[in-house]
C-alpha cells in the first residue's frame, strides 16, 4: 500500500465514525419526536381519538416512519406510559425519608408531586388518562403497581400508626390523589396560581381530611 492510500485509509475510518454517528443521531431524533408528538396528542384526544398519521403529522415524519420504530399504536402508548409513570415513581420515591414522621413524609409525596406536575404536565394528564387502559401491557401493568404499591403502603402503614384515619389505604389515596388533581385543573384552568402559599394551603387541607 502507498502512502497516499494509507492516508486515505486512515481518514476513511473516522468519516466513516462520523456518517455512523449522525445517522444514529438522526435515529434517536425520530424517535424522541416522535414519543413527544404522541404524548402530546394521546394526553389531547385520548388514546382511541389519536391516529398514527396525526401523530406523524405533528412530529413530521412519514407515517411509515413510525413503524420502524413502534410496531403498533398499541406499542407507542405502552412506551410512553413506562417512561412516564417510571418518572413519576423516581420523583415520588427519590430520597423518600423513610425514618422521618409521617407529616413529614407525606410532604415529601406532595412536593414531589407538584414539582412533576410543573416540571411535566403533558405526562401527568396522560397518565391519569391511560392508567386502568385495557391496551396497556403486563410491564406497564407491573409498573403501574409497584409506584401505586408504594402509595398505598405508605397509607397502610400511617394508619396502623395511628396518623391517618383508619380508613382503607385506596380510600385515603383516593382522597388526596383526587385533590390533588383538582388543585392542578384549578391552576391550570387560571382560577389561581400555584404559588408556595396556594401550594402549601393546599396540602394542608388535604392532611386535614386524611389524619386523626
């Protein structure tokens, strides 16, 4: 070989890196908008009200495109929700005191959850749509009941304390989940504004309804 082949050997490997990189770039950025496209629709219009080509429309890719990446709509929304529901867990379980009272912890859940609700309202609105879906698999399934375990652990427990009512722990949680959510669709719908005092008001009447 010469040494001008050698060189043009030499360099052919990193171009040939370079090409590989960015097509694997250009992989990960169609799938990401495409995830994002779907988010955003299937907390919109539901999962049966959100068609593949509107999802391709909104991320700009051909509606074939979606299938190399996802082999069903059934496969994208199982995908979203375990990226989502797997977040909210991490955000809700994250440093969790264990050893600290009860109060405590609960504020730990609440700030945690308002922080995901700020930080991810598209997730938050699409996993409260799709959590009892019949089109979700045996993983978002298992997923979906280890976080809501650990909630309900945290009730079952309190009780046994004597901290919280001694009411059934999917009761108690029902309670606060359910005012939790109404808290946000105030907010969100301009009745007022999470400042910390909303917040903190907020959580405190949601403690009022569930301690002894």
């Amino acid at each position: 070989m010469g040494r001008s082949s050698a060189h043009a050997h030499v360099r052919a490997a990193p171009e040939r890196d370079r090409a590989d990189n960015v097509g694997k770039a250009d992989k990960t950025d169609k799938r990401e908008a495409i995830l994002e496209a779907a988010l955003d629709l299937f907390a919109e219009r539901g999962f049966h009200g959100t068609a593949v080509p509107a999802v391709a429309e909104r991320a700009r890719v051909g509606a074939g495109t979606i299938y190399r990446y996802f082999e069903s709509k059934e496969a994208l929304v199982n995908e979203l929700y375990k990226r989502h529901k797997a977040a909210l867990g991490h955000a809700l379980l994250g440093d969790f005191p264990a050893d600290a009272p009860v109060r405590e912890q609960f504020h730990h859940f609440w700030k945690r959850t308002i922080a995901f609700a700020e930080e991810s309202p598209q997730a938050l609105v699409f996993i409260e749509l799709h959590h009892h879906a019949d089109y979700l698999d045996d993983e978002s399934r298992a997923l979906d009941a280890r976080v809501m375990g650990a909630a309900r652990d945290f009730f079952t427990q309190s009780s046994k304390r004597q901290v919280t009512k001694a009411a059934p722990p999917d009761l108690l949680l029902a309670i606060v989940w359910g005012a939790f959510l109404g808290v946000l669709r105030g907010a969100w719908e301009g009745h007022y504004e999470l400042t910390p005092a909303v917040v903190r008001h907020a959580e405190e009447c949601c403690w009022e309804a569930i301690r002894r």
